[in-house]
C-alpha cells in the first residue's frame, strides 16, 4: 500500500509525544536552544535531546543547527501541525469552561508594513480589548508574508499573493491604493520644469528595502521602458517612510489613506497620476475549525474591506 506523505505524517504524529514537539517549537519560537529551555523550565541538554528523539522517532533532521536555528520543510510541517493542535485542544478547553480569566491566547499572524503602518490597528483593536488574547505579527514584504504561513510561524496572514496553498483558506479583503507623491518644496526644488522622465531619474526617491519594486513599477507605469533608475534612500519601516517623505528627502509611493488627506492639506503633491497603483490584499487562515482563529479572521477581513473601502 502506498501513502502519501501527508498520510504518513498523521500516521506518524497518533503516536508522537507532543513534548517533544513543543521542544521543537520552542527552539524555532524562541530562536535558541538556551532560550527554548528557559521558556519549557528545562535543561538546554534536555531541549536538545527532546528534539534528538522526534528526529529519531520521524527519521528525518526537522532544525538546522544555525544562528537562529531554522526548521527543515519537515520541521515546518511538523509545527504547522502542532500550532493547528494546540488551537483546537485551546478551543475545546474554552468550550468545557476549563480556562480561567487570567488566560491569554497567543495568536501570531504576518503582515505587509503599509498595512500594519496604515489599517490594520484599526481594525482588530477593538477586537483585541475585549479579548483574551496576545497578538504577535511578524512583518515582510507584502509578496513574501506567505512564507510565514507556509513554515508553521503564523496562523494566517496578509499577502497580494492569489495562489493555492495547500491547508489554507483565502478570502479578498480588498486594494491598498497608493500615490507618487513628494513635498511641494521637494517639487520646486527637483521638478520646477515639471515631472519628467529627466527630473525623475535624477531626484532622490525612498524604497521600503532592496526587494521593494513599488516605486519602480509606478514609474515604468507613468514612463514606460528603459526603467527609471533614481538614487534611492532605504528605510524599512513604513512610518518612517513616510516621514521621510514628509522631511523633504525623496519621493516615493504613499497609501492612499495617508495621502489623499495630506495633499488635500497641500502638505504633500501627487506627482502624476498615471503612477498610481493598487495592491490587492487577501488573508490566509488555516483550513481546521478553530474558534478562535475564525472569529479573528472574520475581524480582520470585515474591518479590512470597510477600512479600504473608504
């Protein structure tokens, strides 16, 4: 009889001890063995040979031994599997009444900077008062959050990526819409003959990081090809972008929700409409029924689409 692997994973997991799985998601969690073992109130030894026995037990290596340690896509699967687990096993204790008050839920989830920086708070803060729970969000590029998914680290996650993951449910929430846009004094001083392809390539503009290609596609939108190639700043961090911005150094794309009001108070100018661009958000969340994990999901998508919808 054949199995597949996903089959022989179940197999293999009715007859793990889980813990030495929270072993294994300790050490990841935690970035460290040391760590892990202050966290489970045991012997880094012991950490280690927790995890020596689930890699015996499954006969395949889940952590690579580096700074931080890192899971192998079998270590990924494996977590993935026990945060799943540990969310049921949490629900059925909330819906037998066993959990006391003083209980928090850990919920981590991965974001795109602009939204964090620009709707996100907004929108499950409300949520978040009224709940007994932690929220950890762990930050990327707005095409690369899934990865945080797929490794078992969040329990879902926002992306303007539309593919199938395997275990994973995808609703639309809607566009985060931006806008090239520059001070009026950064206007007079680098494009007082106007916004060219010229005047563009030589101004300072500001990039999130060396992955962040927003910049670059709205001026090919508004010039075509050759790209535009501008000295560029890097800042990595969504607020401080904009502020930047805001001081006069470069030009770059701003959120809509943060722009439209700022250059109707004439603190910022759109430098051409052609640049403008959206990005499609949608949220991931695991496919297993999970209380918790569906209420917050039904949050973030509802407030989402009001939010971006305004």
């Amino acid at each position: 009889m054949n199995l597949s692997y996903e089959t022989l994973v179940v197999l293999l997991l009715a007859m793990i001890d889980y813990r030495l799985v929270e072993a294994l998601a300790a050490v990841l969690e935690c970035g460290g063995f040391e760590r892990a073992a202050d966290r489970l109130g045991i012997t880094q030894s012991a950490v280690s040979q927790r995890i020596h026995s689930l890699e015996d037990g499954i006969g395949r290596i889940l952590v690579l031994r580096e700074t931080p340690p890192r899971a192998t896509p079998a270590g990924e699967r494996l977590l993935r599997h026990y945060r799943q687990v540990a969310a049921l096993e949490e629900d059925t204790i909330a819906e037998l009444g066993l959990r006391t008050q003083a209980e928090f839920r850990h919920v981590p989830i991965a974001v795109n900077a602009d939204s964090l920086s620009v709707w996100l708070l907004d929108a499950i803060a409300p949520f978040l008062r009224q709940s007994r729970i932690t929220l950890e969000i762990l930050v990327d590029d707005q095409d690369k959050t899934i990865r945080f998914l797929r490794s078992g680290a969040a329990v879902g996650c926002l992306t303007s990526q539309c593919i199938k993951v395997q275990g994973f449910t995808a609703m639309k929430i809607g566009a985060l819409r931006y806008r090239l846009a520059a001070t009026p004094a950064f206007v007079r001083r680098w494009f007082a003959a106007g916004f060219d392809r010229v005047s563009a390539a030589r101004a300072p503009i500001i990039h999130f990081n060396r992955d962040d290609r927003l910049q670059n596609r709205a001026l090919t939108q508004a010039f075509g090809r050759p790209e535009v190639s501008p000295p560029a700043h890097y800042i990595p961090s969504a607020e401080k972008l904009a502020e930047a911005v805001f001081m006069g150094l470069g030009y770059a794309m701003i959120p809509d929700l943060q722009a439209a009001p700022e250059i109707k108070r004439g603190r910022l100018v759109e430098l051409d409409p052609r640049g403008r661009l959206e990005t499609t958000l949608y949220w991931y969340r695991w496919n297993r029924p999970s209380g918790l994990v569906e209420e917050f999901s039904e949050i973030i998508v509802n407030e989402g689409r009001r939010i971006l919808s305004i």
